[in-house]
C-alpha cells in the first residue's frame, strides 16, 4: 500500500515537471523575439507601421482643380459650363460681405477722379491719342487717393484673407499695380495718362462686385422680370459684360500698342532698357496676359452653357 502510494505520488509530480519542460522552450522563443524586435532599428519598425497603415487606409481621391470664374459665377462640377444665376452665399460670410461694401464706396471717388482728368471731347475725337486728352488737372488727388485705395485693400486682404476667394491673387495683383504706379508718379507729364487708361478697368471691377452683392439669391441676370430689383441686376450684368469687353479685350490691347510704339521711338534712338516705357511695357504685357486667359475662362464656361442648353432643348423636342 506504501508503494502505490508513494507510485501515485511521484506521476502527478513527473506530469509537472514534464509540463515545465514544455513551456520553456516556448517562454525562451518568445523572449527571443522580443528581442530580436527590440535590436530592430527604429527606422523599419517605422517604415513597417507606415506600410501597414498605407494599406489599410482608404485610397485619395483627386481634387478638382477650382476654375477663378467660380468666385463670381455657379460652375457645373463636372462640364464646367456656367449655370444661370450667381454662386449663393450660404455661409454668410461676414468678413466677405464687409470687404465688398467697402469697395463699393471706396472705388467710387477713384472712378469719378479718373473720370474728371480727362477731356472728353478731346477723347471722342477719333483723330486724337489718349496721351492728348489726357488734362491732368487732378491728377495729385487722383494719384493720391489711388494709392490710397490699394494700400488699404492689400492690408485688409492680408489681415483677413478670408475676406475674399482668393487671397494670393488679389496680394499678386495689388503689389503689381502699386509698382506701376511708380512709373506716373516719376513721369506725371509723360505717363499721367497711362495711369488714368489703365485705372478705367476699376468701372468693371465695381460692376463685378456690385453684381454679386444686389443678387446674392443667385437669379439669372438675363431674366426679364417686372420688379424693380431684376431690371437693377440686369443693367448691372449688361453693363459689366460691355465694360469687360471694351476695356480688358479692346482698350488694354490698344495701351499695350501705344507702349510699344513709344518705346520703338526710344529704342531708335539708342535708348533700349533706360526708358520709362520699358518697364511700363513689361508689366502692361501681364495685365494683358491676365485679361485674355479671365476672359477665355469665362466666355468658354458661357459656351459650354449654352451648348448644354442647345442639346437639351433639342431632346425635348424629340
């Protein structure tokens, strides 16, 4: 009896001792690995967490490239074609809202001192250049609150950027203009009128804002309507498409050639760079430049509305 005993004893402590010696091997694999993983340099246990993650996340989708016309007009997402009416402002953007009254009043004494500096009946006059009806009799005041006008507006943009669509645009635009201030600001007598040429622009600018803040319900500007608020927004939109037209299309042009034949006249007499027309030469080419691509930007979206518009009445009718 005291050997089964003692027999039956000594199996459950062999069992346990057996057990042990199985999990040792195992306890000493896993602290291998352990170690292993920490002489590991840090570098690919980075790139192993960046794969990883990289595989599980989601792929990227392409972000459409935002066209400039969509600051001031609806744009269809996917044929780019513009929509009738303008871009409703459902966020009510304060900051914006502010920044366009102010431009709406402080364009105005900018325009009309413009406006006073020429002799009109000297400028209807087809046989006559701008630089001859050009008076100047203003042109301190107007230089003056000019520049007045864009320093103010490029600390206003670049304090609050929020204030328009798009910001480094509108920075890049005023910088430039300030620097071609300085050529009539050098030479009033000889380039006065080139300032006051260039400066006519500011009627569109002035119509393009005020189009989008009589109509932020986004109407259509061609729809005729009896109310008085309708045929305010139609005259604006008529006035800024003719003004858009005649001044960035026709009148930049016609100054960029004017330029040029001034300083042809200088570069035949041995003056090519010392000149105060090359440099206004320069800077005019970029202006013009700009207007052309805003206006191929625009009229093409306005064709492929209205090619749209041509195709789905023709389905209709089928």
């Amino acid at each position: 009896m005291d050997i089964r005993m003692s027999t039956s004893m000594n199996r459950p402590m062999r069992q346990v001792r057996h057990k042990q010696d199985e999990e040792k091997p195992q306890h000493n694999l896993t602290d291998k690995t352990t170690k292993q993983q920490q002489r590991q340099p840090s570098s690919l246990r980075q790139n192993a967490t960046a794969l990883r993650r990289s595989s599980s996340a989601p792929p990227r989708m392409g972000r459409r490239r935002r066209l400039l016309v969509e600051d001031h007009y609806r744009v269809d997402a996917e044929t780019k074609s513009l929509l009738p009416g303008l871009p409703i402002n459902d966020d009510e953007n304060d900051a914006r809202d502010l920044h366009d009254f102010f431009n709406l009043i402080a364009l105005v004494p900018v325009v009309v001192l413009n406006i006073i500096n020429w002799d009109w009946d000297v400028l209807i006059d087809g046989n006559k250049t701008l630089k001859q009806a050009w008076t100047g009799q203003y042109f301190p005041l107007f230089f003056a609150t000019t520049v007045g006008y864009f320093v103010a507006d490029l600390i206003w943009v670049i304090q609050i950027p929020t204030c328009v669509k798009s910001p480094a645009v509108i920075v890049q635009h005023h910088v430039a203009t300030l620097i071609y201030l300085l050529i009539p600001y050098m030479h009033p007598q000889d380039t006065g009128w080139l300032m006051g040429a260039c400066l006519i622009v500011e009627i569109n600018t002035w119509l393009l804002i005020a189009r989008r803040v009589f109509n932020k319900q986004g109407f259509g500007p061609w729809v005729i309507d009896l109310s008085l608020f309708s045929i305010r927004v139609k005259l604006i939109s008529i006035f800024f498409y003719v003004t858009w037209i005649s001044i960035r299309c026709f009148l930049y042009p016609e100054i960029w050639r004017l330029l040029w034949s001034l300083w042809y006249d200088d570069y035949k007499e041995g003056v090519i760079f010392n000149t105060k027309y090359a440099f206004a030469l320069g800077l005019h080419t970029i202006f013009c430049c700009l207007n052309f691509k805003w206006t191929f930007d625009l009229f093409r979206s306005k064709l492929r509305a209205w090619k749209i518009g041509g195709h789905a009445k023709v389905e209709k009718g089928l």
